[in-house]
C-alpha cells in the first residue's frame, strides 16, 4: 500500500484549501484516513493535466468500494472457493461446529459469516464478525488462512 | 434451500457435500464447491454430438464405425478412462480383452507407481476420514493441494475439526510442505515450508532419515542442517503423521526406495504412525488402477493376448506409440493430443483414432470417430475410487440425451 507522501506527489499542492484541508499534505493524509475520497478536490477533477493523477489516486482506493461494515473485502477474482477461510473463521465454527467447523458443508447457513457461493467466497452476517461491536478485537483468521491474499480488511 | 448432497467429480477429492440449485434442468447455483467443481458442474447439458471424419452422423453409424475400426485393428490401444465410473472402467477392461488390446491410463506418467506400492502393501496407508479426526502431522510433498485440489486442506488436512482434534488447527494441527517453489500451499505452512533445489528431493530425504537416526544430516546443495533436524523433531513429536505424495515428489525420484525407507524410519522413530496418501488428480485414477489392479495384478500398462496379459513399460501409452507398436486407439475421457510430449503425441495421428469425451478436446478434432459423451458425475451417475481408496456412490444431477461412458462402451460390446 502506498503512504501520504506518494499521494501528496500526485496532488496539485497550491494548498488551496478548496477541499476543507488546509493543506494538499493535509488532505493526503486525510485520504489515507479514508476520511475524503478524491472527488473532494476540485481541481483534480477539474483541471483536465491533473486527469491522470485523478485516476491514480482513484484507483489507488478501488478496492474499499464494496467493502463490508466490518471493512472486510473479497476479491472474488482471486478467491477459488478453497474454504479456508469458511473452516477457520471462529465465529463460523462456534455456530456450525459439526458443519462447517468439521470440513462439511453448512448446515445453519443463516448463522454464518463466510460461505462458499459458486466457487467465490461470499461475506454475510458481518454484524457477528469479531472485528465489529463494542468488543472487537483485530481477528486475522480469515486472512492468514487465505492461499491468494484474495480476503482484506481495511 | 432442499439438503439434497451430490457429489462433485472434479478432481480426486470426489467431495460430497455439494449443494445444487437447478433452473430449467441446468445448474444455476453450487454451494460449497470451489472453483474447479463449479466449472466442472456448469459444464453440462450440451447437444450429444456423433462425428465422423469431423461430420455429424447418428449414433448407430458412429458406433458402427468405431466397432469397424477397432476389429480391424491388430493392436488397438485403449487409453484414458481416470474420468470414467468404475462401471465404465470395468467395461473398458472387458473390450481390451476382447479386442486383445493394449490398455493403459495417464496414471503410467502420473502417479501409478506409488498406488501399485500402495495395493502391494508397500506403505501404510489410511482415508482421509482419518486424517480429519487423527492426523497431527501433515506433510505436502511435491504437492499444492490449495491448486490442485482446493479444499484438500480446508475439508480433511488441516482446518477441520475432527474427533480427536477439537481444538483446530491452530494448536492441534502442523502443515508441513517440501517443494521446489513457494507454492499457495507453501504459504499456507508459512515457517514449515522447506525449499529444495530441482531434484533434490532424494537427498533431502537421505538427510532427513539421518536426522531421524541421530546423526547430522547433509546434503550436497548445503542445506542448513538446523533446519532439517527442526524437521525430523517435529515428526518424531507426531502421533498421527501423513505424507501426500504428489507428481513433484514422484517425478524427482528414480524410484520409490528412498521413500520406503522413509516411511519405514518414520514409523520406528516417531510417536505414533505415519502413512501415505497419494495426491490423485483426475477423479477415479485410483479407481482404474484398483479395478485393473483386481482383474490383472497390474495398475497400469497391459497388453491383453489370448487370455494372457503381458505387463511393463513397453505397453504405456508413451512407449507403445514411440515405437508405433499400436494401429488404433480408443481415447475415454483424455486428450494425449495436448497432454503428451509433440514428438510422440504425432504418433496418434497415423493412426484411425476414437474419442469418447464430453468434451471438445484436440484429440477429438483430430479422431476419425468422436462420440460426445455426457459428463460423469454431472449427467450420469455411477461409483468411484477416491485418492484415498474409499469408494463414492454417485447420481446424476441433470438429465441429458448425451451416452455415458458406460452406455458407449456397452454399445461398443454389442457392436464388436
């Protein structure tokens, strides 16, 4: 993943606070944050010679669209349905132990976060996932289990 | 949503616990299945097609032909079958010896030796049922099961929860893997992944026998003796151990001894017990090899004369149409065409070919008679061999007027 810096490069840098920043640097690191997006600078958009680091920079935070509430994001051109990540998942196997929690398939789908749809990974029930709620903590366990890298948080 | 199980038979998994959405007599929805099986699923319900000379014809001149061809023939080969049912291969083994042929599948170039020392009781071996209940130990060897078989290590070798590993895998379970590259499986063992140059897999198993005995180990590439004996102390800590052998391994030695003896200072030096499992890839490979293995006492590479059967290398696929010893071929479910060296797949074309295949391969372009059959497991039901040996009952999940392999051959019968 890239850093503030390299975003500050792509920037117009006149710090022209259009943006609500009172500086470029200031809304780089807040596009870091993912507090703005880059639509949020007008002259980006504006100015056709900043076109290509608009796009840049848009394609830099592509993938936080279709993330989940728990920032939890497949990439379903990579995932091949292995089910690592369906087996592994904690919560999956405290509501689906002898399904799921044993290699099987499913047998209470509705209770489960991951499940294998097609051959593709598919995120559900997002609220009972461990990295959301008032005693979330930083539960990897989909992700160190993915052969491809094809599960992310962000 | 119905609980209604199939069977997926897109690799040698043959995992059974798939769930299927039907609309309009095609599959629209697979649940549980990975990549490959999907694929493999939604292949089905295409038009049956009968060719001849690459023109469609009807079933009964294709049959004709093809019966024609292969009674003229003086040694016809018969060829492929690692994608049929056991009925199917039952059959085909029937044909060669009526047709006094020469049989073999892709098992002589794949992973036939280690299955042959597998059913002569060579190494121990156990099911995969086994393995998600017992093992503590696996090691992927020449493998890449999150490639080859997706949910090999999601289903039975690592993750799952079993009877005596209710604890996960996480602290109940190690993944080892030896292989060449860093392979998807290879990250997966993270710090229990051993690299070994090209063709070093002998020494490394030499090496590891000595760290298992106490002495230190070496190899000639250097490879950092700490780090075998890190190896050997995990296996000896095992209670229930198993080695997936894969065509890496296989291909690298030049024959099974190194790991007889492997397998032999495992299961002395070790805890508990280790076992060998072969990493299967078509789905009833093992099936052939079984079935052949029953009737003939041979896995692999036969040549059928007046009731007696000649066995050995001469008579593999590869062999046999190097030295054109072979003046037709009944090609099941196989595309040698694609999957052979050039110089000796251009063998086949001098000679009248048959296809039976669901699919549209090079080899069926090519064959003088293609018979499009309906996918096995998809469009016909029937039993086959798992990797592990176990047999596995199947149905069909959609209808088609396409033949199954067995129908095919069953009119083949009748027609010679």
């Amino acid at each position: 993943m890239t850093n503030a810096m390299e975003i500050y490069q792509m920037l117009p840098k006149t710090n022209c606070k259009k943006c609500g920043k009172t500086s470029c640097m200031a809304f780089a690191v807040a596009l870091m944050a993912r507090e703005l997006t880059a639509d949020d600078c007008p002259p980006l958009i504006e100015e056709s010679k900043y076109k290509e680091n608009y796009e840049k920079i848009s394609g830099l935070f592509k993938t936080s669209e279709g993330a989940t509430e728990t920032g939890l994001i497949v990439h379903e051109d990579l995932c091949f349905g292995c089910g690592n990540c369906v087996v592994a998942c904690p919560v999956n196997v405290a509501n689906d132990p002898y399904g799921v929690g044993s290699g099987k398939a499913p047998s209470k789908t509705e209770k489960l976060i991951l499940i294998i749809e097609d051959g593709i990974v598919k995120a559900q029930n997002v609220g009972e996932c461990r990295r959301f709620g008032k005693n979330k903590i930083l539960c990897n366990g989909c992700i160190v289990t993915c052969p491809v890298e094809a599960i992310e948080f962000v | 949503m119905e609980k209604d199980y199939y069977v997926c038979t897109g690799c040698g998994l043959l995992c059974d616990d798939i769930e299927v959405e039907l609309e309009k007599n095609a599959v629209n929805k697979v649940y549980t299945a990975c990549r490959v099986g999907v694929a493999h699923m939604k292949e089905g319900s295409r038009d049956s097609a009968f060719l001849v000379d690459g023109k469609p014809a009807d079933e009964a001149a294709a049959i004709k032909e093809a019966a024609l061809i292969l009674k003229n023939a003086k040694n016809p080969l018969v060829f492929g079958l690692g994608t049929s049912t056991n009925e199917a291969q039952k059959l085909a083994i029937e044909l060669a010896k009526k047709l006094s042929a020469t049989l073999d599948d892709t098992s002589s170039f794949c992973l036939g030796p280690v299955v042959e020392a597998l059913l002569q009781e060579k190494f121990k071996t156990c099911t995969l049922d086994d393995i998600r209940h017992k093992a503590d130990v696996a090691i992927f060897w020449g493998a890449d099961p999150s490639d080859s078989h997706p949910r090999h290590l999601s289903k039975f070798s690592y993750f799952p929860r079993g009877q005596e590993k209710q604890r996960g895998w996480e602290e109940e379970r190690t993944a080892i893997c030896v292989d060449i590259r860093k392979s998807h499986t290879a990250k997966i063992c993270g710090n229990y992944f051993f690299q070994v140059p090209q063709g070093g897999d002998a020494e490394f198993i030499e090496a590891l026998i000595a760290g298992l005995s106490g002495k230190i180990p070496k190899t000639s590439y250097n490879y950092p003796p700490k780090k075998l004996l890190e190896l050997a102390n995990i296996l000896k800590g095992a209670k229930f151990g198993t080695i997936f052998v894969g065509l890496g391994l296989l291909y690298s030695l030049e024959d099974l001894g190194p790991l007889v003896r492997l397998l032999e200072t495992l299961n002395e030096k070790a805890k508990g017990s280790f076992h060998l499992v072969p990493m299967v890839g078509h789905y009833n490979m093992r099936g052939f090899n079984e079935n052949l293995f029953a009737e003939t006492g041979y896995v692999n590479s036969v040549k059928f004369e007046e009731g007696a059967v000649k066995h050995g290398p001469e008579y593999s696929v590869v062999e046999a149409l190097k030295a054109k010893a072979v003046d037709a071929a009944l090609i099941i479910g196989s595309d040698p065409l694609s999957s052979l060296p050039r110089s000796i797949a251009k063998n086949l074309l001098e000679i009248p070919i048959i296809t039976v295949d669901p699919c549209e391969t090079l080899t069926s372009r090519k064959a003088k008679v293609a018979i499009r059959s309906g996918v096995s497991g998809v469009e016909s039901g029937g039993s086959a061999t798992r990797m592990d040996g176990v047999e596995v009952s199947f149905k069909p999940i959609v209808e088609t007027n396409r033949p199954s392999d067995e129908e095919v051959l069953k009119k083949l019968m009748e027609a010679l």
